[in-house]
C-alpha cells in the first residue's frame, strides 16, 4: 500500500501543480488582484488536503486491507465535506473572489483524483487470490 500510496503521489503532485499555476494565473487575468488570491488560497487548501488523504493512506498501510479502503472511502468523503466546510467559511470573506476560490481549488481537486486513478491503473501490486475450493 505504500507503494500504491507513493505511485500516487509521483502521479498527481505535477499535473496538480500545473493545474494550480494555470488556474491562479487565469483568476489573476479574469478577476484581478482579488482572483489571484482567493485562487492562491483554493490552491493551497485542495493541495492540502491531498496531501492528507496521501498521508492517511501511509497510515493505514500496515492495515487490514477492507480498513485501507475504508480509510481511503472515509478519507475522501472527509476531505470533500472538510473542502465544503472551507468554502463555505471563506465565501465569507469580502476581499476574496469566491467563484476564483471555488474554481482553482475544484480544478486541482479533479486533476489530482484522477491522476490518482491513473496511478492506481497503473501501478502494479502483488495481488493473492484464493480458490474457496483451497480453504
């Protein structure tokens, strides 16, 4: 699980920075100095919170592997209610553009699970299957 966990970090961290770059880039053009910032701070907390279910997923390594899934399950639907709750309090914010916000941290968000599933397609892991005619 560790090397699935690390596969998809060396998968996603540079298409997620890209993605990253051009969505700040692209608010700052649109929407000025407040849509550069607000992008900044989608930015930094979608990349956080991959960051988090990579590291829950180093955790749970050593794990039973039906917990390593729901971990990662619970993982998920926790960064997607922690990344509502983050949207929610910062919409708050005047001096932040909330559809930049909205927008950057969506575009890492999306690129980053789906280079996870790339790695996770591509990534080979020894994998035992037993007959329960063996058992």
């Amino acid at each position: 699980m560790t090397r699935l966990a690390d596969a998809m970090l060396r998968y996603a961290l540079w298409p997620a920075v890209a993605t990253a770059v051009v969505a700040i880039v692209l608010c700052s053009v649109l929407n000025g100095a407040r849509g550069g910032v607000a992008a900044l701070v989608g930015v930094a907390v979608a990349v956080a919170s991959s960051l988090a279910t990579w590291w829950l997923m180093r955790r749970t390594a050593a794990m039973n592997p039906m917990m390593v899934m729901a971990g990662a399950l619970g993982g998920f639907v926790g960064k997607m209610i922690v990344l509502l709750l983050v949207l929610m309090v910062l919409r708050e914010i005047s001096w932040l553009h909330v559809r930049s916000l909205a927008y950057s941290m969506l575009a890492v968000v999306v690129v980053w699970a789906a280079m996870d599933t790339v790695a996770f397609r591509r990534t080979k892991l020894p994998t035992l299957i037993i007959n329960a005619d063996d058992q």
